[in-house]
C-alpha cells in the first residue's frame, strides 16, 4: 500500500524559518520604537514641568501648590492656598504621594497640580488635584528634597530600568546617586538617595523613580 504522507521540504522549511525571523525581527523593532517613544515622552514631561514652574514663578512670584495667594486668585473652581514658605510640600517627602487618597488633597504636592492648571501652564480638570500620568503609566511628583536634591524636584514614577537610564543619561550623569537626576526603585524612600557607586538594572521588571532638580 502506498503513504501518500510526505515531510516539508528544505524549500519550505526555510520559507517558515525566513517568514519567522521577519516576524521577530517586526516585534522586537516595534517594541524599541515604543520604549524610545516613552523616553521621549518622560522626557519631555520634566522639560515641561520645570517651563511650567518658572512660567508660573515669573507670573505670580510664586511656586505654585505653596502660592499663599491662590485661594484668593481663583474662586471658581475654588482652590486651598500654600503656606508661601517657599518650599512645596514638607522637605524630602518619604513616599509617592496618591492625590486621591482620602486626606491628600489639600497637601501642596497635590495642589501643585491644580494651581498649573488654573495657571493654564498643564491642561486638564482645573478642579482637580491629581498628578499627571507619565508614559510608563506612572506619575509625576513634585516635592522638596527629593532623593537629596536640594531645592523643587519633579518625580517621574514606574519607568523601566532601561527608561531611566535613558533619561538620567540625556540630563545628567546616567547614575542613580549622582547629579541632578537621581532615581530609587523604592518608591517609599524618595527621602534617601542611593549609594553613589549604584547602577540601573535593566531586567524588564525593575522599575524606578526618577526624580530632576528644577
């Protein structure tokens, strides 16, 4: 009796293998232009926040969240002062703070973000007090002193390893201890900077808070 039942040939065996590696090849290419896409878009959110500080700063005189006048300046929808002190939130603010959560709302790290948005320097819901979300699907922070920053620092938060090196790397020294752009993956510890010898990991699942001088 005859089997009719035949193998592939090398012919079509290497036609699978051409098409598959065309296939990987396609995937791994997509994903480099959507992890350069969030880098620049990380990017360009802190390039953006310190434009819209000193933009506020130079209209007003000063920060908002800590704007002791602001309260006063917009009545609807209405808003809660800063205490003026010149700082916004306490110094070195241990935690990510959820501008969500109950109690929250009327810290000046949260009111930071209605203020620039009654201020037209970030758009959204200017009744709202909640952070920015970042392409890594985190969010922006602003505080004092974080990671040992002196002075306003803006917080990017859940960014892959390879993401916040890119970002360290084009603003400052590519080192999470060091310079101006500093990053922790312990977002309860944004008041303690790392050791200066630390790197970032690139793994795939670490993820880090990068936080920038103003």
């Amino acid at each position: 009796m005859k089997n009719n039942q035949g193998g592939f040939t090398l012919v079509e065996i290497a036609i699978v293998l051409v098409i598959i590696g065309l296939l990987l090849g396609g995937v791994l290419k997509g994903q480099e232009l959507i992890t350069q896409a969030k880098i620049k878009n990380v990017a360009n959110d802190l390039t953006g926040m310190s434009a819209a500080v000193y933009g506020y700063q130079d209209r007003f005189k000063k920060f908002p969240g800590d704007d002791d006048q602001a309260a006063g300046r917009w009545l609807n929808p209405a808003t809660v002062s800063g205490n003026g002190n010149g700082a916004v939130g306490a110094n070195g603010v241990a935690a990510v703070i959820d501008c969500s959560a109950a109690g929250n709302a009327g810290l000046e790290n949260c009111r930071f973000w209605q203020h620039l948005r009654l201020a037209g320097f970030v758009g959204g819901d200017s009744a709202s007090v909640l952070s920015p979300q970042n392409a890594g699907g985190g969010i922006l922070q602003a505080q004092n002193g974080a990671l040992g920053l002196a002075g306003l620092t803006i917080c990017s938060t859940n960014l892959l390893g390879k993401i916040a090196s890119a970002i360290d790397s084009q603003f400052d020294d590519g080192r999470p201890g060091t310079g101006q752009v500093r990053g922790t993956n312990n977002p309860a510890a944004l008041d303690t900077a790392l050791a200066a010898n630390v790197a970032y990991v690139d793994d795939g699942s670490t993820v880090y808070v990068v936080c920038k001088s103003l």
